[in-house]
C-alpha cells in the first residue's frame, strides 16, 4: 500500500512540475510546449488523481495531491532563489533562450522526421 501511495505521489509531482514549467517559456515555445507536452502532463496529472481515487479514499487522495502541489510550489521557488544567486540575469536569459529554441527545434524536428 506503501509503494502504491508514494507511486501516486510521483505521478503527481511528476506532471505537476512539467504544467509548472510552461510558465517559464516565452509565448512561442510556451504554445510549442502546451500543445504537445503540457496535454500530455494533464491527462497524466488525472489519470494519477483517479488512480489515488480509486485505490485509496478521498482523505489521502486529497493530501496527496495538495501536499504534491505545495512541494512542485516551494521546488520552483527554491530553485529560482538558488538559480539567481548562482548566475547573472544575463546568463539566466541566454540559457533561457537557448532552452526555447532547443525545444522549437526538437518539435519540429519530431514532426518532420
């Protein structure tokens, strides 16, 4: 029951924290990224909703996904504290635009080849 619980968990934060980076993008990589992965991250953030639903009662179920949110919350917002201190803001940009442009490219190189 154990296993079962912390693999709701995972599901979870899983998908949670890929819905939770769209809103890093820009506009162009951020519709890229919701199109084809962010639907994917929903209709998985569901199915695991429905898997502690029906394997566990609503109690934990509602624990779960609340104390999965909080934890994808406080990982971003450490994260951006960290990343912040760590590097400049022009640095954090030009990795940033890389990111979305590496993403532009993998899509489209998926749906062509």
């Amino acid at each position: 029951m154990i296993i079962k619980y912390i693999s709701f968990l995972t599901g979870i934060v899983w998908s949670y924290s890929i819905i939770k980076t769209q809103s890093v993008f820009d506009k162009k990589a951020g519709l890229i990224f919701k199109l084809f992965i962010s639907k994917v991250s929903w209709l998985t953030l569901i199915a695991a909703c429905y898997f502690g639903y029906k394997n566990f009662s609503i109690g934990p179920t509602v624990i779960g996904i609340v104390s999965g949110v909080l934890l994808v919350h406080i990982g971003f917002y450490f994260l951006r504290k960290f990343l912040i201190s760590k590097f400049s803001e022009k640095n954090l940009l030009i990795f940033k635009t890389f990111l979305e442009y590496s993403l532009i490219a993998w899509v489209v190189y998926y749906i062509f080849f």
